[in-house]
C-alpha cells in the first residue's frame, strides 16, 4: 500500500494529542497564540458563526467560544477530537472529524473561519484555501496562522530532502499571501509573532517581506471575494 497523506497525518496527530494538550494551554494564554483572540475580535462581527479548521485539542475553539462566537471545530484526528470534548464540556461547541480540505459542511455556512498552523499540514494547500471560500459566506473573514521562517518544527519536512515522504509543507508567509491573492482572498489585515532575538531589532523599519523572513508565525487576516 502507497503513501497516504491522510491516513498518515491521522496517525501522526493521534500519537501528538497528548504532548500537544498539554502545551495548548500555554500557547493560547501566554505564548505564541496569545493574540489571534483579540486579533479575531476587531474584525468578526460579534456573534459570528466560526468554524476552527484544524483544532486540535480544542483549546483555540474554546477561547473563541468565550469570546462569544459559535464555534465548530475540525480536526482529523479522534485523540485530539476527544481531548476536545473534554475540555469543552458544558459548552455550545461542536467538534467534528473531518479532512479540512473537503469538509463537507454546506456551503456558505459560516461567517468566519481560523486556521492556524494547519493549511501547511495538509497535502494541497489550495484545495483547502478553496475549501474555505465554499463554506465561508461572500465576505466573510478567515483568520490563517502559518509557521514562519524561524519556526523549529520546519524540521518536520526536512526528511523530504532525502526523498522521504513526509506531511509537512513547508510554505513561507509570502508563498500563503500570493497563493490566496490569486485565488479570490483579499488581505485585510496581519502581524507577526516573533522570538525574543528578533524583537530587539527595528521591526518597524524594515519592509514587510523582511519582517515575514524574521517571523516565528505570521497571522493573516483574509476576506473571501467570491
């Protein structure tokens, strides 16, 4: 039997749910993933439909959940999916196993979509942005976080230099803003998170491509034109 990226990415994420859990929490309160919350706050509108592609352990479907939105959440793998539950015990929050590159939620479904460090652990990650527009309304707002440039676990695709198959795809900030540029996503919005080095230089000085190249992650805001 050939190289199946899904089934493979279900593995690799059933065998993660138990570390992942347990830096989650972390991430979303105090680190790398602190601000994507609010970042959403400024621009969904309050009360908005949100489905979180690729939640993981539920944590960030939680906050936005918190935040007052009505959360669904998507992830492929049932470990991570039943970390979720748990943790969202008592709370209007939906969590599903599905492929976030064909969902097969209807279309026009949501007011606004996440996807942080998600579309570059997915085979196609067009089809996903394409994904996106269908179940997201004409309008509607999609919040994409990608590892940037400085980011440790790009060392996950590395393997593939050896010609080993791996379910990584390393994609640079810049690659993830033209691709969505030329298929129907208008940037609204971004910022950068980045490691403690970085931020003793004069990021504000710098042109945007550079500070892309300095960034641990980078969070677009995207609005669907289609």
């Amino acid at each position: 039997m050939g190289f199946n990226w899904a089934r493979e990415a279900e593995k690799e994420w059933n065998g993660k749910a138990g570390f992942w859990n347990k830096r989650s929490a972390e991430m979303w309160d105090s680190g790398s993933r602190k601000d994507i919350v609010p970042f959403t706050k400024k621009i969904f509108p309050a009360g908005a439909k949100v489905c979180d592609l690729g939640c993981g352990d539920g944590y960030g479907s939680v906050k936005l959940s918190e935040a007052g939105y009505d959360v669904t959440g998507l992830d492929v793998s049932e470990e991570m999916l039943e970390k979720a539950r748990s943790m969202s015990e008592g709370k209007a929050i939906q969590f599903l196993k599905r492929d976030i590159s064909e969902t097969g939620l209807p279309s026009s479904s949501f007011d606004a979509l996440i996807a942080i460090n998600s579309l570059e652990w997915t085979e196609k990650p067009l089809e996903v942005l394409t994904e996106m527009q269908r179940i997201v309304k004409p309008g509607g707002m999609a919040c994409v976080g990608i590892l940037g440039p400085t980011a440790a676990p790009r060392i996950n695709s590395f393997r593939r230099l050896y010609g080993e198959k791996v379910i990584c795809n390393t994609m640079m900030p810049w690659e993830l803003e033209q691709l969505a540029a030329e298929n129907g996503w208008k940037k609204a919005d971004e910022y950068g998170v980045y490691k403690r080095g970085a931020t003793e230089l004069p990021l504000g000085s710098l042109a945007n491509e550079l500070r892309q190249s300095l960034s641990f992650m980078w969070v677009f805001m995207l609005e669907n034109k289609r």
